[in-house]
C-alpha cells in the first residue's frame, strides 16, 4: 500500500518548536546582555541583534533546504563535504587569509560578514563517520577497519583546530567522535586506550600555554586571582547568585554592564540566570534536554543505520556544546570558548546548528514513513489474511 502524502511530509514539529524558541530566548538576551556595549561601540544598541536575526534568516532558509533535502544526499557527496572542510580549516590559518582576534586565528573573513570552519567542519567529520560505520557494518570491532582510519581522520581534523588555537572546540570534536565510535560498536578497549593516551598530550598542551594554565587553576581555586584569571568566572558566579529563583528582572542585570567579559557571548546563560533566575535557567536547560531526547528518539526511528549514526552525532553535537558551555557558566568545567546553541551571538554556530535540525527532521520525516509504510503493509497483510 502507497504512503500517503501527508505522512511523507510530516516531520518532529516538537523539535522545530523547541528550537524556534531557543532562538527567540537567544535574541531577546542577546539584546539585553549586548545593547549598552553595542550603543558605546558602534553607536546602535541593536548591532548585535541585527547581524544575529540577518544570520537567524538565513539560517531558517538553510534549515528549510537541509529539511526537505533526502539526507541520503550528504552519503554521496561525503568525500567532498570532507575534503572542502579540511581545505577550510588548512586556509584558515594561513596569515594571509585567515582573520585573528583575540590571538586565535579561527575566522574567515568576506566583507563585515566572519565565518568560523570549525563549526562547520562538525558537521563534515559526523557525516564522515556516520557514512564509514554504517558502510563498514559488523567489521568496525575490527581495529584496522573500524577504528583506524576514523582515528586519522579525526586526528587530522582536531590537530588543525588546536592550530589555531581552539582547545574547547578540539576538546568537543574528541568527544563527539568517541560516543559516535562507541555507539557504532568499535571496541571499548580501542577507545579507552586512546583516551588514556590522550590525556598527557591534554595535560601538555595546557601545561605549555600561560593562558590555559590559568585558567585551570582559576577553575580549581576561583579566589587565587579576582581581578585577573578568575575574573570571567567570578562574575559569572555572581550573576547566577543574585539572580535567585526569579531573577532581578528582564533588563535590570548588573554584571553585563562591562563586568562580565563576553556577555552576549560564551556567557549569555549567566545574564539569564540574573535577569530571569533558576526559572528561566531551568527553562532554557528543559528546552536543551526536550531537543536531546527527540534527536535520539528520531535516532533510534531512522530507516536504515546511517541515520540512526547521523541523527545521533547532529543531536550530540548540539546537547554537547549546551553541556559544555553551561557547565563552564556554573563553575563545573574550566572556561572553554564555546557558545550556546541557537542563544550566543554568533552566526556560523547559528547556522551549522540549524542545518543539524534540518538534517533531524529530514531523518525524522523518513522515519515515520518508513513506520507508516510498514503499519500499512501489516494492515493490508491482515486484510488479505481476513480474505
């Protein structure tokens, strides 16, 4: 029996709700916690909120493309997704292409418009990898089919992001590929062996840098150094503290008021917590974990083990960053430079997010007609039998 239309053109509507409303949380907060810096920088409160509504528009529009296109697509064009990701995180670093800010050499620049590679190349390795373990089947136990060559790749892939340097983002690509590998059945001893040899290379890399030394002993002991390497976490803290159940009001924080750095940015949940309390944290962490649990329902529905690996990695890749950045806001993780998705101002984090959600809910569609079309075959099988 047909499936009917209506069915092949349904999707997780929930999913798409949930993520609108990260969105519109994200651009009233972008303009409380940016408008009193953005009227003394550029002389327009709103300069932050409308490059990120310009970057939220296009980013719908790529959402609705990603949605409506099979997501079998992305399996035939994986080499050359990855390879034009690679070849953007290589082009980044060259002086005379990539843009510097702050140290870190992480942007590309057209015009006033900066795009950040990395963000995208997220996107490109859980394509890649999703693609090989479904491909490779019951041989990814073994450990020079199955774990190997997605090693090298994902090596390649977060040596060029520490190279910019971008350790937070290295960190999540890590994690990302291991529950991925782990999910798709590569052997435990592989990936605990490896994360074991990992650690001294981590512990090095923070060791040999002054600012990430700090900012490590500034998570261990937030007093040691208040006007200097605990500063960010310190006002975050106070943030959060003064905020108490029901915050002080939309608009009413103080520690966005030039105290704490990257307000409408990487700490964005912290002027939330003052200005809306643990109502409005617990909010937006609901939205969080609402958004997670459909990424893995449409995960455990897909037709065939390439979505399955797919729709795990896209919702991975979202409910790790807002993990990560919330734990970092609160004091639980050292402070990494990773936004919150679909809040923090930021348009490559915006719009490689909102292709993972169109990504999800293309998978979604294609699951429930593969429900659909085997509930109408049992029925038909039924009817037939009934004959």
């Amino acid at each position: 029996m047909a499936v009917r239309s209506e069915d092949r053109n349904s999707y997780d509507l929930v999913l798409l709700l949930t993520t609108l409303a990260l969105m519109g949380i994200g651009l009233v907060m972008l303009y409380s916690s940016s408008s009193i810096m953005a009227q003394q920088r550029y002389g327009d409160s709103m300069y932050f909120v409308k490059k990120q509504m310009l970057f939220a528009l296009i980013g719908i529009a790529v959402l609705i493309v990603s949605k409506n296109l099979p997501f079998g697509v992305y399996r035939r064009l994986v080499y050359i997704i990855l390879g034009v990701s690679l070849l953007s995180l290589i082009i980044v670093l060259l002086p005379q292409v990539g843009h510097r800010v702050g140290g870190a050499r992480r942007w590309l620049r057209f015009g006033p418009i900066s795009m950040q590679p990395a963000e995208f190349a997220k996107l490109a390795l859980i394509i890649y990898i999703s693609y090989s373990l479904a491909k490779k089947g019951d041989r990814v136990q073994e450990f020079s089919i199955g774990y190997l060559p997605h090693l090298l790749v994902s090596a390649l892939f977060i040596g060029l992001v520490v190279m910019q340097p971008d350790l937070g983002t290295a960190v999540t690509f890590a994690a990302l590929v291991f529950l991925l590998l782990f999910v798709g059945g590569v052997r435990s001893r592989y990936l605990f062996a490896t994360g074991i040899a990992v650690i001294p290379l981590l512990g090095l890399a923070i060791a040999q840098t002054s600012y990430r030394l700090e900012r490590l002993l500034a998570f261990l002991n937030p007093w040691r150094d208040p006007s200097d390497s605990s500063f960010q976490l310190l006002h975050s803290l106070l943030a959060l503290g003064s905020g108490g159940p029901l915050g002080v009001g939309l608009g009413s924080g103080q520690q966005k008021l030039f105290y704490l750095p990257e307000a409408h940015t990487d700490f964005i949940l912290a002027v939330i917590g003052e200005e809306t309390g643990l109502v409005g944290v617990s909010l937006v962490l609901l939205l969080y974990g609402l958004m997670v649990y459909k990424g893995i329902k449409i995960a455990l529905r897909a037709p065939n083990r390439y979505g399955t690996y797919l729709a795990f990695g896209l919702t991975m890749v979202i409910g790790l960053q807002a993990l990560i950045n919330g734990a970092v806001v609160m004091g639980l993780l050292p402070t990494k430079g990773l936004p919150l998705p679909f809040i923090s101002y930021g348009g490559s984090s915006l719009l490689s997010n909102l292709a993972a959600i169109g990504i999800l809910l293309n998978i979604s569609s294609r699951g429930k007609e593969q429900s659909t079309a085997k509930a109408n075959w049992s029925a038909g099988s039924r009817a037939r039998g009934k004959r």
